[in-house]
C-alpha cells in the first residue's frame, strides 16, 4: 500500500510546525487537512502556514474553494482532490503528510470511504432547506434524531449541510449515513498510514495556546481581514466560510452588534469548544499514536524533542527512510 504519515489533533496543538518540521526530514510535502483552510482569502482567522512558516516545503489542499459559493464543498469532494494530491507527491518520489483537525476529512481519507452519486436527491435537499427555512434548523435536525441518532451525535444541530445531507442519504439509499460509513471502512485501505497525535494532558494549557492564539490573530489584521472580505463580498451571509470561527463572530461586531472585546471573547470560547469536539473525535480511533508537549519538562528544547520522538517512531515502524 501507499505511505502516509498523518499529524493530527485539537486547534493550536502545534500540528503544522510538527508537518514542516518532519517534511524536512523525510522527504515529505504537506496535505492540508483542514476544513476551513480550504477557503480562499480566509488567511488569518483559519491559521494558515504563513510563507515563511512553510519553510519551502509544498502545501496541498489550501485555497481551493471560493468562500462566496453558497454549496458546500462537501467531505466527498474534499477526499477526492486529496488523494489526487497524495497520488501526485507520492509519483515524485516523496512521502505525503496530511496534516490537519477536521478528523472527518482524515478518517475519509484513510479508510478509502467511497462517495457515490446515487444517494443524491437534489429535490428532497431543496425541500430540507425550505424547512430549516420555515421551521427552523432544530426541525429538521430532530428529523435526523429520530432516524440515525449516531450520525445525529456527530453533528452540529447548526451545520445544516451536514444534516441534511444524512438525511439525503438515508431517503435515497434506505441505509442511514452511520450504515453508510460503516460499509465503506470495511473495504481494505488504500493508504498504509502512521497517524501521529498532539495533544495535551492539561487541556487548561491547550485553552491558553487557543486564547493567545486569537489575541495574535487580532493584533495581525484579523478584523480587516474580515472588514475587506465583506466589502468585497467575498465573505457572504448563508456561506459556509461565513459560519467560520473567527469570522462570524467578528462579522457581528461589524455589523455594531457586540464589542470587538466580546467579540474576541466569543471566539476564544468557541474555539476551545471546537478543540474539545476535536479530542472527542480522534479520541475514539485507538492507531493514533499520541505525544504530549506538556508532559516534556524542558521548554526551551521541547519542539525539538517532539520532532525527535515523531522521528523514533517511524523509524521504529520502519515506515520510511529518514533523509
């Protein structure tokens, strides 16, 4: 099988510096994982690598989707262009290192989740929107509930698309999205992966790497960011990249609805949430081999033993030929 390596966890874990750091020694470029970096023009509130942050090496999977487009681009879409980048650094003879928090797109990836057309139902999906429309979202994610409650655990009341869509499921096929999954990640995988996790142990210091993270969004130009994509219209209500992090709420402030100091407030809130939401999902798949900054008592040279336990660890797996 295909080699991958994967770097995972919760928001400000530290995953991108880790995917650079490692592509350096392994030959490696780094497939972005990310559900929102995927948006064009969204630099600052979605955390993306910065030139400089690249250190030269590629980066796939950011920047592909217009922000202004009202349909989302859904997980099937996302796992096909992936793999068509995995494919690609793996026919130049390096090694593909997908990198990100959006454990959706990692899982799909991973377990060669099939997509087809057939469970498509554009009819029944307009009428759900109409519904979310007239009735609210809570109506139509209680229609969920009540006929695949595990996919209905999984997702947001308020990620109407993602609800929606396992409702198309399940009206097209008969077979709920959970049935769906579960059939699709018994085909043997395309990928031979080694996924390594970061987290930590003290979730506390996580939430304190989130809230020092948005402080630094904020002082680099977040709310400009956000005040020109609106002025451009770029940036759109009823957008899924306008339901982002960091920008909905930033959007409100613009708007004269709450101060930027609540406003700031908010997204730090939301983003631990997300990071909790995060752990929860990766937490579930046992193959994730975990390291814990916090647990390593030299500050100064942790980044670098954390590098060097992800080195030992392929190495030990005999995964790939460290460079």
């Amino acid at each position: 099988m295909k080699k991958v390596i994967a770097i995972v966890g919760p928001t400000a874990s530290g995953k991108s510096a880790l995917a650079v750091e490692l592509a350096k020694h392994v030959n490696g470029e780094v497939i972005s994982c990310d559900s929102m970096q995927i948006y064009k023009h969204l630099d600052i509130g979605t955390a993306k690598p910065t030139f400089e942050e690249t250190q030269g090496i590629a980066h796939h999977m950011i920047d592909v989707v217009d922000p202004s487009e009202i349909d989302a681009y859904s997980c099937a879409e996302f796992v096909r262009d992936a793999k068509e980048a995995i494919n690609d650094v793996i026919s130049r003879k390096k090694m593909p290192i997908l990198c990100g928090g959006t454990g959706l797109y990692v899982d799909n990836i991973l377990s060669s989740t099939e997509f087809s057309d057939a469970d498509t139902d554009l009819d029944y999906r307009e009428e759900l929107f109409k519904l979310a429309e007239g009735l609210g979202n809570d109506h139509v994610y209680r229609m969920l509930v009540s006929v695949d409650p595990e996919s209905a655990a999984a997702t947001h009341p308020n990620n109407l698309k993602r609800v929606i869509r396992a409702l198309e499921i399940y009206h097209a096929t008969g077979i709920t999205k959970t049935e769906w999954d579960r059939r699709s990640h018994e085909k043997e995988p395309e990928y031979d992966a080694v996924v390594i996790g970061l987290a930590y142990l003290d979730r506390e210091k996580l939430y304190e790497r989130i809230d020092t993270r948005v402080d630094i969004m904020i002082e680099n130009g977040l709310v400009n960011e956000v005040r020109d994509l609106l002025e451009k219209k770029i940036l759109r209500p009823g957008t899924t990249a306008a339901q982002a992090i960091g920008y909905k709420e930033l959007i409100g402030y613009l708007e004269g609805e709450t101060s930027l100091e609540a406003a700031a407030d908010d997204i730090k809130r939301e983003s631990r949430r997300y990071a909790k939401r995060q752990m929860t999902w990766f937490k579930r798949n046992k193959n994730i081999h975990w390291i814990y900054p916090d647990s390593i008592a030299s500050y100064d040279d942790r980044f670098k033993i954390i590098v060097n336990n992800a080195l030992e660890l392929l190495t030990k797996l005999d995964f790939c030929a460290i460079l």
